[in-house]
C-alpha cells in the first residue's frame, strides 16, 4: 500500500467519523451509508473496507464497549461489498437510493440478530419490533440522502480524485 | 422544471407517503396499548450526586409513564427534551443529567431495566418505577 493511500484512508475515515458526529443528534439520519457507497464506487472496495475498520474502531473509542460493535465490524463491509457488486452494473442514483433505502430499512434487524445470541430470540425480536419505526426513518432517510447527494458527491469526488492523479 | 427533477420529486413523495402509512400501521398494530382504569403505583428518583432519594405514589387514570410525569413535571421537578421521534428525559428534582459527564436517568420498572422509552412505558397497577441518576 501506498502512503498516500495511507494518507487517503486516514481523511476519508475522519470525514465519516464526522459526519456521523455532525448528524448524531438525529435519530437515525446519518451521512455515514452514502458515504461509504460514495467511497466504494470512486476510491475502490480494498480502501473503503480499511476505511470501515478504522471508523468502527473510532466509533468504539468514543461510546466504548457493548454488544454493537460487533454488528460495525459487519454491516460496514457487507454494505461496502453489496455497493461493489451492483456497480460492476452500474449504481444508478436510484439503485443507491434503494439499497442505501434497504440498508437503512434492515439495520436494526442485524442488531436483533445479534441481541438475540446473547439475549434469546425473544428478545431479538422484541428489539427489532420495537425499533421498526426508527428503521423506517432510517430507510427512508438514507434514500432520499442517496436520491439527491449520491451522483453530484461522486461526480465532484471522481473530479478531484483524477485531477489528483494527473497531477502526481 | 426538468424531467429528471419532476421524476425525483414524484419519487420523493411516493416515499414519503409511503413511510407515512407504514408508521401509521406499526402504531395501529404494534404499538403499545395502554392499561384503562386506576392504578396506584410509585416514582423512586435517587441521585446520589445530590444526595436525593424521593419517593413519590400516584393514584392515577393515566395510560403510559411519560403522561404522568407529565402531569406531576413541578412535583418531580421534571424536563423533558423532545425530538422528532419522541421525547427524552433530561432532568428530576430540578437537576438536569450533564451530557459532558455523561449522565443520564437510568430508568427501572420493578427492578428491572426498563426496554422502552417513557412514552412507551405502560403504567400497570403496582408498578414501581425507579429513576437513578448514572453515568455510560
């Protein structure tokens, strides 16, 4: 690995880490999905993976310790490696509308899944349950975060991105 | 107005009615039902910071806790910070849990850590529900 992808992975951590910083005072709508579908498509799935690890490994320094981090480690790179996949097709604006939609609309149910191996499936299903109308917020959230922000942010990014390497 | 426009805006409020609905089915459905009739139960705050530990008993028609909060805010000395999605406790006895030093009202149901947020707590009769200032 280059130093400057070194370089690279390090800002690109930080600006999820402070999107989602900037935004965490609203439940569940975040910046942090387009970002890393954003990330994907211009800078490459091999970056936006340690770009995962490096923001779920801040986002446990900062709340600490609990059941949830296991969950980052995974949902990140699952999103990052769906993002991949779709776009060897081409990732419209409204198919990443859709998946950052679906992806919104299933995280707490990757939670429950979790909350269930330690707290019994009761459980697990009575935290999906209860957290449904947050999901919903957060599907349709990141949809029409995705709709409108995804195209112009990779357009601007795959600008800068060339031009950075025309110039090195 | 452009075409692409218009269709995302169409999309935009497709959704958005969409959302709606589904919201409205998952509180018709889902959400929690309140318990008729009166009930007699117990508020407990303990902050040790301050050395408080109050107890107060109600005898009330109402269904979910944060409403009886509500109706005894100056009593409790009670605040309340509303967001979109619902409202948060901030403070008891007048005494408001600091954010910087991580403070929040831990709130326990018979002895036992309460699932849910205040205005989905149901008020059952007998019930004790115990709010201690502690730190995450």
């Amino acid at each position: 690995m280059k130093t400057r992808d070194i370089a690279l992975i390090g800002i690109l951590s930080a600006t999820i880490t402070a999107a989602k910083l900037v935004l965490s005072f609203l439940p569940n709508i975040e910046l942090v999905t387009l970002l890393f579908m954003v990330y994907t498509v211009v800078f490459g799935v091999k970056r936006t993976l340690l770009m995962s690890f490096v923001f779920s490994t801040i986002e446990i320094l900062i709340y600490g310790f609990s059941t949830w981090f296991i969950v980052y480690y995974i949902i990140w790179p699952i999103l990052i490696l769906v993002t991949a996949y779709i776009q060897k097709k081409s990732l419209s604006e409204y198919k990443a509308a859709v998946l950052a939609g679906v992806f919104g609309l299933s995280f707490g149910f990757f939670f429950a899944v979790l909350e269930s191996f330690f707290y019994g499936i009761m459980y697990g299903i009575a935290y999906w349950v209860k957290g449904i109308p947050f999901d919903i917020v957060h599907g349709v959230s990141n949809f029409l975060i995705a709709l409108v922000l995804y195209k112009p942010v990779v357009n601007l990014l795959q600008r800068i991105s060339s031009r950075e390497r025309a110039a090195s | 107005m452009n075409k692409s426009i218009k269709n995302k805006v169409i999309v935009v409020a497709v959704v958005l009615v969409l959302a709606s609905l589904a919201l409205y089915l998952y509180n018709e459905f889902l959400g929690p039902e309140g318990v008729a009739g009166t009930k007699n139960v117990s508020i407990e705050i303990l902050i040790n910071e301050k050395n408080i530990a109050e107890n107060f008993t109600y005898r009330t028609e109402q269904e979910f806790l944060y409403n009886l909060m509500k109706e005894n805010q100056e009593e409790l000395g009670a605040s309340f910070r509303e967001y979109d999605l619902g409202v948060m406790l901030v403070g008891l006895m007048d005494y408001k849990a600091e954010e910087s030093k991580n403070e929040f009202f831990h709130i326990s149901i018979n002895g036992e850590d309460a699932l849910e947020g205040l205005q989905q707590i149901v008020i059952n009769d007998g019930d004790r529900y115990t709010f201690e200032l502690k730190k995450w």
